[in-house]
C-alpha cells in the first residue's frame, strides 16, 4: 500500500463528504493505493454517521470511534497503531489543508528520501489570536530542537512508516512530533510549503489554555528527549552543584568559630545558627541529597519497561 491518510475528526459533519470525495479523485489520477483512517475523537455531531456512509461507499476509508474527547495527540496515536501504509499522511478534517499536496508529499518521502515532511502555511487565514502564539512557540521550538522548520503544529505533514511506529504520542505533544521523531534518531526532517485555505464549515477548536499546555508539554519534550535514559546526569549534576555549595558554605562557618576560638580569639557577633550562612548551607546541602536520591529514582525507572497508555476505541468501520 503506498498511503494512508490519518484524519482526526472533531465534530465535522459538514466536512467529510466534501473532503472524501476530494481525496478520492486525488488518488485516482495519480493512482496510488491508500487507506483513509478517520478517528473520531467524540464528535457530538453526525461525524460518525458521515464516516461511516463514506466506507460504505469506499472500502479504502476506514473509522475508529473514541467514546469521548481525548485530544488530537490521542487520535494521531491510535491512527499511527493502524497505519499500514508506505507514507503516512496526516491531515486536518475541516478542508483547511489540501488534499492536492499529497503527491508532492509522497515524493518527498519516496523518491527523495526524508522521513518526515512537515507542512508551512506560509500564507495563512488564521486570526491573530491564533497566528501569535503559533509564532512564538515555533521561534522556541526552532531554539530548543535545533529543527529549522517554520511551522511545527501544521497539520499536514507526511512520514516515512517507520518514524510512526517508533514514536508515542500524548498530551498536546501532536504539536512537537517532528521534535519527537528528532530524539528518536529520524533526523531526515524537511518542510514544504502548503496551501492554508479558509475555514468553510464549523469553528476553530482553538483556545487560549492550549498556549499554557503547549509551553508545558515544550519542556517536558526537551528534558525527556535529552535525560530519559540518563535522568542521573541531570539530577546528579544540580545535586553535585548543590552540595558542594553548601559544603563550601559549612566549611566556611567552621572556619570562623575555629579562628574566633583558637586564632583570634574575637568572639562572633552571631552565633553559628543566627547566620544566614549557616541556613543556606544547611539548605544546599539538603537540596543535593534530595536531587541525588531523586536522580536514583529516575535511573531505577528508566531501566524499566514504561507501559503505553491505551485509547478506548468503542466502534471500528
């Protein structure tokens, strides 16, 4: 099979027969074999019902129905599990991104050889609510991986089918898979320039609490990408800075009593416990024991078998 298509669906009734229909004659000129997957990530609409008369009508377009909303990063998991496709394909369900884009896609993955192909709406029709934040987490994102790409969270990017089986999706992390595929050792990374058309039915399922989460899933993607299989380098090495902080602080507090004692003999203006030396040393030390034991703990986990959390799929067509 040279394709498969992966569609999340979130309460897109309007859009699917209009979009099958176009991915249908898309593939017919240029002759691939394919499979569309929609995942229906709780549509409370007739989503389903439009997924599953396309089926009927073409055996290549399949459904996978969760019970209720688990996000994109969910359906894009579940879609990659059953994939079987050469190039895998993803894409939005609202018709803002083109099915006319797929062969050039396809050759990019094929003929010239990138494992993965990420999508740039050079031109888009977003409001600025929506353009701002999506330029600022690219600008990071761009900093963080060192993956020049311009647009991260595009919907429309194409795969070599081994970077798909090889990655985990979750959380809000759809927005950082090429960063994923990176740390997975698929660095074969590369973007194309793709047509952002208008919205034509429904609305943005866009809001403001996934800027918050998209900052937060950026960190954990950078540290676990880097420490998941040396979590002590990270936690060892602030615990190491930590503790000989304070042993430096302590030896200095012992100094002074010894010279106040034994030397000079000049009684301190404070005792050793009113300092405020003696609190951040008492305070560094502790910090570091606890970053090390904490590093431990990681090492123990990370040598374990890290079980993936399934979806429940609650119909297939």
């Amino acid at each position: 099979m040279n394709i498969s298509l992966i569609i999340p669906a979130k309460d897109e009734e309007q859009s699917i027969p209009e979009l099958t229909h176009w991915i249908s004659r898309v593939m017919q000129i240029h002759g691939f074999s394919y499979e569309v997957i929609f995942i229906d990530d709780g549509s409370e609409d007739g989503t389903w019902e439009q997924i599953i008369k396309a089926s009927a009508a073409n055996p290549s377009i399949k459904g996978l129905k969760f019970n209720r909303n688990f996000g994109k990063s969910a359906a894009l998991h579940i879609g990659f599990k059953a994939a079987h496709g050469e190039v895998v394909i993803t894409m939005d369900a609202d018709l803002q991104d083109s099915p006319d884009e797929i062969p050039e896609l396809y050759k990019l993955i094929k003929e010239q050889k990138f494992q993965l192909v990420s999508g740039w709406k050079k031109k888009r029709h977003d409001p600025i609510s929506k353009t701002l934040p999506s330029k600022f987490f690219n600008a990071v994102t761009r900093r963080i991986s060192g993956i020049k790409l311009h647009d991260f969270n595009c919907g429309l990017k194409a795969y070599d089918l081994e970077v798909v089986k090889n990655i985990t999706v979750y959380g809000e992390m759809h927005r950082y898979i090429p960063v994923l595929a990176k740390w997975a050792g698929f660095t074969k990374i590369t973007e194309k320039v793709v047509e952002h058309r208008e919205r034509k039915y429904g609305h943005s399922k866009f809001g403001w609490e996934r800027f918050v989460r998209g900052f937060l899933d950026l960190l954990t993607i950078t540290f676990v990408g880097r420490f998941a299989k040396r979590p002590m380098h990270f936690f060892g090495g602030w615990g190491m800075i930590s503790f000989l902080l304070g042993f430096a602080f302590t030896i200095k507090i012992l100094w002074d009593k010894l010279d106040s004692v034994f030397i000079s003999k000049i009684p301190l203006k404070r005792e050793v416990t009113e300092q405020p030396i003696f609190y951040l040393a008492l305070v560094a030390l502790v910090i570091g024991v606890q970053l090390f034991l904490a590093g431990f703990l990681a090492e123990l986990l990370a040598r374990q078998s890290v079980s993936k959390r399934d979806y429940l799929v609650i119909d297939k067509v």
